[in-house]
C-alpha cells in the first residue's frame, strides 16, 4: 500500500492525498461507508458506485466471523468474491464491535471471550485469532487487536487499558509479518491509538504506534461520548507525533462539522454509522443543510430532496415521497435516506479535497459547516 500527498493547505494540516491498494486506488480525505454482514445497510453494491461514488467500504469481522463465517468465505475466496466488491475493503478488528454488541465479554491478557449476539455460543478472540479471521476476510486494510477505552475513565485504567493494547498490538505485528495473504491481493495491518482522553497517555501511545513503521495509523478511543473540543485535543496532539506521510483513520467520526474540523487537524480517512443510523430515523444531510424528513412542513413539498448534491436519488424523490415512505416505515424509504446520507458524506470529502487542492479550505470549511448544519 502506497500514499502519496498531492496538496497540503497553507493555513491547516489538511492534505488532499491518494492511497494505491491492490483493489485500487482511493483519494483522500475519504469517508468509508460501514458495511455490517458484508453490505451497507439496505443499499446496494451498484448503487455505492454509482450514486455514492464510494471507494473503500468497511467489513466487520465480528459479524462476518459469526456469520456467515470463514468457511464460506474462503471457499468464496474472500469478502471481495463473496460480495463483488471489487475496490478496497478495510475491516476492524472486532475488538470494538464485541465491545458494543456483545454484554457477554470478558477481557483478559489472552483475549477477548464473548458470547454471540446470534446464538449465544461461545468465542475468544485473541491479536492472533483477529489476524487470522481478517486475513481469511482478505480485506485491503487490516485493524489491530485493541481494546477501545470506555469514556469516562479513571487515569489507572486509561493506562492499564492502553498498555494492554500495546501489548496485543506487538502479537497482531508478529502474526501478521509471519502470515501470507489467502488470496494473492496485498494486504496491510494499521495500529490503532489509545490513551482515552489524557494527554501523557495519548503521548505514549502515539510515540509507540509510530515507531511500528507501519504504512498507515489509526486513532482509536474517541467518537465514544468525550465532548467534540477533547476529541480535537488528542487528534491535534496524536498527529503531531505520527508520521505526516502515512494515511491517518480516525475511527468512528462523526457529523459533517466533526470530519471537516478534524481534516483541517490532519486526518485522512473516516468511518461513521451516522449517515445510515440517521437515515433510519429520517434525519437527512443535504447540501442545504439538515432536514428532519419527519417534520409537518415536508408534507406537501414536492421538490427534490437534494437537487444540488448531484446524486440520483436526491434528484429523482421528492421530500413529500421520502415523508411518506419513512413515516410508514418503508424500507424503501431507508433505502433512500441511506443513499442520501451516504452520497452528502462522500460529496462532503470530495468538495473539502478539491478546497484543499486549490488552497482555500480554511475558509471555505468555516462557511460550509455554518451552512451545512442549520435545520432547514
Ligand atoms: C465496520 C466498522 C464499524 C466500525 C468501525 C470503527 C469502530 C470504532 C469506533 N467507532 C467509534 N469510536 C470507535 C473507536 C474504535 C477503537 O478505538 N478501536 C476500534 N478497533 N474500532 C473503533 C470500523 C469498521
């Protein structure tokens, strides 16, 4: 995995950069829309092309792992065959997705054991374990094993938790370098940042997952409740020590205003569950700015949702129809606001890399998070 940066913003940290993969290539800042069982929540593969011109999604391996599981993702010959995504695939470790799906777990120095969400069964994943799992997956982009800081936390188990993640970042490290890929693509392994939300440990953390050399880092334990100001500090002070020529992921962020702000901080890469989760309840981004589709007003308004953002179903449903449909909960209706949601996140990133590449993304940021977060 390549990344080359084409443009940095004279006034901020923003770069505008490309990331060459063996599935492809992918231009940042990038927003990677979540995948769970190995789809985007009620869109469809054509459509993530097409309309929401994606270019990386994201696998779950907590999900996949469980269902429907590595034998038949094998025989498939990994993710990409089994869902014809034929880009770039990242998948996080599952650490995370125990952690908020699973009640049953239980984390000790070997791993991780949890009960399944589906049948109850019992499971551990170990960094060993995951790298396995994710390398049977074949994602391009591969997550280490950590344990995701809760938020609040006492200072003891900010740093217990971290160096425990330290530890298990050096067993997924060994694992993976003496492990082949299963189906002849390149694939590459990002450490993940702790320290929850003090600075001393977020500066040993960052030290430490920089000197691994690896060809691109993460920022964990954030996005999980702190106030967006404390989520600003750490990314300002975490970038400042990882290295400025690897791609950045910041995990699980955010609003629009939260990825623009953390662009200009140095952050090249996203993922959030917002645009789709927020579809679901009928809370719709536009170009305009928010539109909550539930509301009275939309009623009888039979103009385009979205006429600026340039995608097919912002042009081709009107507000009224989207009302309707999400009101009677229709799954088409989610379909909509999902594809809705997911093209104003990828046009989002899109527009602040062109700012970026002609030098006036400063400005541009102040006055589009103002216009892009007022309820319409
Ligand atoms: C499919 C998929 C879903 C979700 C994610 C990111 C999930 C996610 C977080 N989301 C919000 N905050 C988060 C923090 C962490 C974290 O510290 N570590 C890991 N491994 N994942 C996180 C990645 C992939």
């Amino acid at each position: 995995m390549q990344f080359t940066i084409q443009a940095t913003d004279p006034q901020s940290k923003a770069r505008a950069g490309l990331i060459t993969t063996d599935h492809g290539l992918i231009e940042t800042p990038i927003f990677m829309p979540v995948g769970t069982a190995g789809t985007v929540k009620a869109v469809h593969q054509r459509e993530l092309v097409a309309d929401v011109k994606a270019e990386i999604i994201l696998g779950n391996t907590y999900h996949l792992y469980l269902r429907p599981g590595l034998e038949t993702l094998e025989k498939a010959g990994g993710l990409h065959r089994f869902n014809g995504w034929e880009r770039p695939i990242l998948t996080d470790s599952g650490g995370y997705q125990v952690y908020s799906l699973s009640n049953t777990r239980k984390i000790k120095e070997e791993g991780v054991t949890f009960k399944s969400h589906i049948d109850g069964s019992k499971h551990i994943f170990t960094p060993e374990g995951v790298m396995d799992i994710q390398r049977t997956i074949g994602a391009d982009i591969i997550m280490a094993f950590d344990e995701c800081t809760p938020y609040p936390c006492e200072y003891g188990y900010a740093r217990t938790s971290m160096e425990m993640t330290h530890r298990w970042l050096s067993r997924c490290i060994e694992r993976f370098d003496n492990t082949e890929n299963k189906y002849g693509y390149q694939q590459t392994l990002f450490p993940i940042v702790q320290g929850s939300t003090y600075r001393d440990l977020r500066q040993q953390s960052a030290e430490f997952v920089a000197r691994q050399g690896r060809d691109g880092n993460a920022i964990g334990g954030l996005a999980v409740g702190e106030p967006a100001e404390e989520m600003y500090e750490m990314i300002e002070l975490v970038n400042a020590i990882l290295p400025s020529d690897k791609p950045r992921y910041l995990m699980g962020v955010g609003t629009p205003e939260n990825i623009l702000e953390a662009i200009a901080l140095g952050i090249d890469m996203f993922d959030c569950v917002m645009p789709t989760r927020n579809a679901r309840h009928g809370v719709l981004y536009t170009t305009q700015g928010i539109i909550m589709i539930k509301n009275e007003k939309w009623k009888n308004d039979f103009s385009p949702i979205d006429e600026e953002l340039g995608g097919y179903v912002g042009l081709c449903y009107s507000k009224a129809y989207l009302r309707h449909l999400i009101k009677s909960e229709e799954i088409l209706g989610a379909q909509i606001a999902s594809l809705q949601n997911l093209t104003f996140y990828l046009w989002l990133v899109k527009q602040a890399r062109q700012q970026i590449n002609t030098g006036n993304f400063f400005q541009w940021k102040t006055y589009m998070t103002k216009k892009l977060m007022q309820r319409l």
